[in-house]
C-alpha cells in the first residue's frame, strides 16, 4: 500500500506544483492520476520514484518512507512518455538490462530466462532482435513496460504512456496494460490527462487542478456524483451543459425555461437550498427530446453524426448547449425540437464551483 501524507512541492522559482496533497492507493489497485497540463500528477509521480525531493510530507510504501531511500532502492519500476530505450541495444537486451547492473546484477543466462517470460507475457518474443529505431511506437512502449515488469518492482508508474500513439493503437494498449498489471498484480501509478483512458483502465481515479485533490474515487463516480463544478466539466464527452439559474420563491428559472424546486430529487442534495445564482448542469444525455410535457424549446443549429448517436447543438440561456439522440431519431438543422430535463441526474452548483444538488 502507498500512502500519501500531507506531500507539497515548492519550486526553486517559488511555484507551489502541490499543495498538501493526501491520498492512498491499495496493494495491486491501478490508480490513475489525471488532470490539465500543469496540475501537478508528474511531478507526485516523480517525487514517490525520487527523482524529486518534497518541499513537506511524506510518502510511504507498506509503512516505511520512502522520502530517505535513493531511487534505485524504491523497488520502483517507470515508463516513461518517451519510452527511454537504449538505441544500440536490441529488445532482449534492453529488457535484460535492468537485470545485469547494479547491486542486483544476475548471471546473464539467469536475465535472460527472466527477461523471455516478460517478453512472452507482454508478446514480443518476436522482437527480440530488433532495435529500437526499427520498430514503432507501440512495440517501443511494450518493450519499455516490459523492462519495468522485469525488475518484479513493488511499484508501478507510468507517464503518460500512450501520448505519442494513434487514437487505435492506444486502445489496444491501454487494454493490454490493465491486463499486464492485473495479471502480475502489481500496484500501478498511471499518470493522463486523456479522461477516457482514465476511466476505462483504473480502479481508482485522482483528478487533481492546481495542485490540489478535486475528487479521488471510483471512476464511474466521477462522472455520476462529481464533487464540484471543475470535476463535473472536466469529466464527459461532449462536456457538460452549463446553465445560469434564478432561484428564488421555489422557483427555478432560466431565460429560456423555469421548473420547480420540487422536480429536484431531496435526497440528492447536498447542503441545504436557498434563493440565489446558480449554476445548473445537465449533461447532453439528460436533454431529452420530443417529450410531450416539454420543458422548453429550441432551433437545432447543427447535427454532429458519431456512429450510433447524434449530438445536436443549439442555444438554450444563451449559451451553446448540446444534447444526444439515437441515430435513428432524424433530427436536422434547422429543426424546432421540443425538451425536458432529467431531474434525477441534473446538478446544481453555486457560482463558487461548489455543488448544492
């Protein structure tokens, strides 16, 4: 088990990258650190290696700080973005390599034995001979995971492993890390900022902003029961419907629609309702259209056709909003729709971010 206690980083230039971070990852969990560009999951994923020294905190492995030890003594395997190969060694021995220095260092046949069963694991026996320059780029990042793997490490931590692959290639490879890391049973550290490979590959998701936990929990959760506005917005594909509402008088109102507090479901709230600004959320799913108590209608601006669904854009409050249809509901540009609101799955938060609903 990795703890994670209290754990800030200050740079040199004064930037605070985190800010008393907290969190826990159990023995043989995937967890997944995702976040924007600067939110600070690289630089954890590099302080628990030893590759930088916290500014406070701790971080502990089974009990035992790690904050002391070399990296080389973390009992830490990493995958870095960039694959990080020796160019003049072939696949053998680039996965042999870990195996043959070092404190550790084993007879070469001893490596070598060692190094075929990774490489039968993770299937690329057949590469054995080639170099790195020969192959692409997913073979490369399977030889680097399977040199990782090789050192039978505590820890796990990939960095962005699947950034410089193609949209397709990263599918199948995301599938085969989960598999590979489940079937060792290693406890795994997956740095994205690509939500979809997040909540596909993890038991745990840690969506961090600024520094600062936003949310850590089942990834379905993320997207069903977000904590607050950035999670919410952050989380979904096309994003979430963000609408500005009045409420006041049991009454909720919106330029273009008004329903009742009543329609809100009690036992989701949060904390308690009062009159006010706020911001309704409702992802594109929970538009429903054509219903014959309608709530509101629109003129659809556009129809965007992915497989087996339609998203379709048009104006609501004053702001773009997008709702999904079945393909075989043959709405047009143009077209006057008529919809409603699944309150049991809207959100309510105050102009703050922080979710009443």
């Amino acid at each position: 088990m990795i703890e994670i206690r209290d754990l800030r980083k200050v740079f040199d230039n004064g930037f605070e990258a985190l800010k008393k971070v907290n969190f826990t990852v159990e023995e043989g969990d995937l967890i997944c650190l995702l976040g924007p560009s600067g939110c600070g999951k690289t630089t954890i994923l590099n302080l628990i290696a030893g590759l930088l020294d916290p500014t406070e905190g701790d971080i502990l492995n089974n009990g035992v700080t790690m904050i002391d030890k070399h990296p080389k003594d973390r009992d830490i395997g990493f995958v870095f973005q960039n694959y990080a190969l020796y160019p003049h060694m072939t696949v053998l021995e680039n996965v042999m390599f870990p195996l043959r220095v070092g404190e550790k260092k084993i007879p070469k046949e001893e490596a070598e034995k060692i190094a075929r069963k990774f490489m039968k694991l993770t299937s690329i026996e057949e590469l054995e001979n080639k170099k790195p320059g020969t192959m692409s780029g997913g073979q490369q990042q399977r030889v680097a995971i399977t040199r990782a793997l090789v050192q039978n490490p505590n820890i796990l931590l990939l960095d962005e492993p699947l950034s410089n692959l193609d949209a397709r290639l990263r599918l199948r490879i995301r599938e085969e890390i989960r598999r590979l890391v489940k079937e060792v049973g290693i406890t795994t550290i997956f740095v994205t900022h690509d939500q979809e490979e997040a909540l596909s590959i993890s038991d745990k998701i840690v969506l961090m902003d600024e520094g600062v936990i936003q949310q850590h929990d089942d990834p379905q959760n993320l997207y069903l029961e977000p904590n607050n506005l950035f999670v919410a917005k952050f989380i979904g594909n096309p994003v979430i419907n963000i609408l500005p509402v009045d409420i006041a008088n049991g009454s909720v109102k919106g330029s273009d629609f008004e329903f009742s507090t009543s329609d809100f479901i009690p036992e989701r709230f949060k904390q308690e309702l009062s009159d006010g600004k706020y911001l309704l959320g409702v992802r594109p799913e929970d538009i429903h259209v054509n219903q014959e108590s309608s709530l509101f209608e629109v003129t659809v601006d556009s129809v965007e056709l992915i497989g087996r669904e339609r998203i379709l854009n048009f104006k609501l409050d004053g702001e773009h909003a997008k709702s999904i249809v079945t393909i075989d509901e043959m709405i047009n540009h143009g077209d006057v729709i008529k919809c409603s609101f699944n309150y049991p799955r809207i959100y309510l938060f105050k102009e703050t971010g922080e979710r009443v609903y």
